[in-house]
C-alpha cells in the first residue's frame, strides 16, 4: 500500500470504504460557513515600461494573472452537513487515536456539542486557539485574528502525547528564566502563535484558506507515531499530506474538487502519490487535463444530506 493515497469525490462517500478503526490521526479543516465565495488570485509581475504598478527604483512592472481559485462558502445548514461526517470519522479513529476539527467562532461552539455528543464530553481534550496577526483592523469591534481547534480523543485514557516531539518557542522574558532555560525555549500552551500562509512565501500554492505547514506539522508530530496512518478528508491544497508524508506517516487525503486535486498532485510529487477514484486506483490526470478542470476553490461543494 502507497505510503500516500489520493481519493477524488465525495468524502462520505470515500469515508464508508474504509474500515472501522483505521486511522490514528485524523485532522479536518472543513469550509467554516463564512456565508460567502472564499477566493484567493495568484499573480507574477514583469518588467514592462509601460506596466500598472511601480516598483524598486522607480522601474514599471506589468502584473500577469496566474489564475483565481475560489470556493463558495456557505450552507443552508452546517450542522447537518458536517454530522455525518463527524460520526464517520469517529468510526474510522483508532482506539489511541484523536481527531482534530480546525474551525472559526462562527460554528465552534455548534461543533464542540455536536462532537461532544459524537465523542462522549469526557473525549475533549482541548480547544486550541491559533492566533494570528495580519490583514485589516475593524473599527467597529475587536479584530478576529484567530481560528480554533477542537482536539478529541477516541478513548481519553489512552491516547497519543509525545512530549518529547513538542518544538520549542522563545521565553517572552528570557532573562527571567536564566541562560539554559532561555536556550532551551518553552513548550507552546493551547494558544499557538503563528503567522498565515505567506501570499508571497514559497509555501503559497495560490489556494484560499490554506493553512500554515507549521500548524500541520505541530499536531502531526505530536499526536501521531512514525508509521501511523493520517487522514484529512477535507484535503484541499494537502497542508496535512505534507506535513504527514516528511514525518514519515502514512497519508489519505480526500477531495472532490478537480482543482485540489491537481494542487495536491504537484506539491506531493515527491512522495510518489497514487489517485483513487470510485475505490480504484486511476493515472493522475496530465497537466494539460488539469488545466482544463474547473477551478471550483479548495474545499468540495457537498449536497447537503
């Protein structure tokens, strides 16, 4: 079996082919019913004289559009959506497995119930909170700049922690805790302080609501066992596959968005991915097919159930 599966379509659908207790690590990052077309366009500009913008030196560039991807955003029902899902993926978990929900306070707290229903109160092990500071400032509240992470555990006695695998950040004060605590670093709480995704980093694939590798590789490497087996069904432009894959797990990635699926394809290359399609095994479309794919955004349009 590839240590890397690509499924394109429905993930409910994908979901029910699996078997019961497969996955040790499962990390979701569904739309969050903004109610509105999540969107994000990538571009490269040129040296051109006579180009719409200036640059280092006073010298004109021209900006070239590289191409828009955009999903809509929104459900007549969220909760009704994301259920099935949700249940799904408390079938597939192992019994030392945890599963990860990111969301937005927009829904969390709809999903926190919900999951404590799904999961058992006693499963919930945390809500972390990643926060962020970039982009625009409201005047007429306080800015939101973060997102949230709810953390439940199959079975909250037995569970997936390793300590040891924490990655160090600064001590706010360093010359508080001496030279050694200070070059050590601190273990981060359940607030995470990290920047977006870049728009001009070489970590941007071009997809909206793309999530920082560091996030990804935080929960993977700690929650997870060199060799166990990772599963995002709302895969988009396969942040977790990455993170996963360079870890050493073993990955499944769900999409049905035939532009997520080529993003998917490009970024993981290296890892020698396999495509399935209807429960098979299907050549990855070539890049002139890809192209010619609506470019539909990064999250699948699911009928509601």
């Amino acid at each position: 079996m590839a240590d890397l599966e690509i499924h394109r379509g429905d993930n409910l659908e994908v979901l029910s082919r699996f078997e019961d207790g497969s996955f040790d690590l499962i990390y979701i990052d569904p739309p969050f019913n903004t109610g509105r077309e999540q969107s994000r366009t990538r571009i490269r500009v040129v040296r051109d004289r006579n180009g719409d913008r200036t640059g280092f030196g006073g010298h004109r560039y021209r900006t070239v559009k590289l191409g828009t991807a955009a999903f809509s955003d929104g459900f007549d029902d969220f909760l009704e959506f994301i259920e099935p899902r949700l249940r799904e993926a408390r079938r597939l978990l192992a019994p030392t497995g945890s599963f990860f929900l990111h969301l937005d306070p927009r829904e969390v707290h709809y999903c926190r119930v919900l999951l404590d229903c799904i999961f058992g109160r006693e499963s919930f092990l945390n809500e972390i909170i990643w926060s962020y500071d970039y982009g625009g400032r409201s005047k007429r509240r306080w800015s939101p700049k973060h997102d949230n992470i709810l953390w439940y555990a199959a079975d909250p006695k037995r569970y997936t922690y390793r300590y040891d695998a924490i990655d160090r950040i600064p001590y706010m004060a360093p010359a508080l805790v001496g030279a050694e605590k200070a070059a050590r670093g601190k273990t981060p709480t359940d607030v995470w302080w990290n920047t977006i995704v870049s728009p001009t980093g070489k970590e941007k694939t071009g997809y909206p609501t793309q999530k920082p590798l560091a996030i990804l590789r935080r929960i993977v490497e700690v929650h997870s066992n060199p060799g166990d087996r990772v599963l995002d069904f709302f895969a988009g432009s396969g942040t977790t596959g990455e993170a996963a894959i360079r870890a050493g797990r073993r990955v499944v990635l769900v999409d049905d968005n035939p532009a997520a699926i080529e993003v998917m394809l490009r970024r993981l290359a290296f890892a020698g991915p396999t495509l399935h399609e209807g429960g098979h095994a299907v050549p990855p479309p070539t890049p002139e097919q890809g192209s010619r794919q609506p470019n539909s955004g990064s999250r699948p349009r699911h009928p509601l159930p």
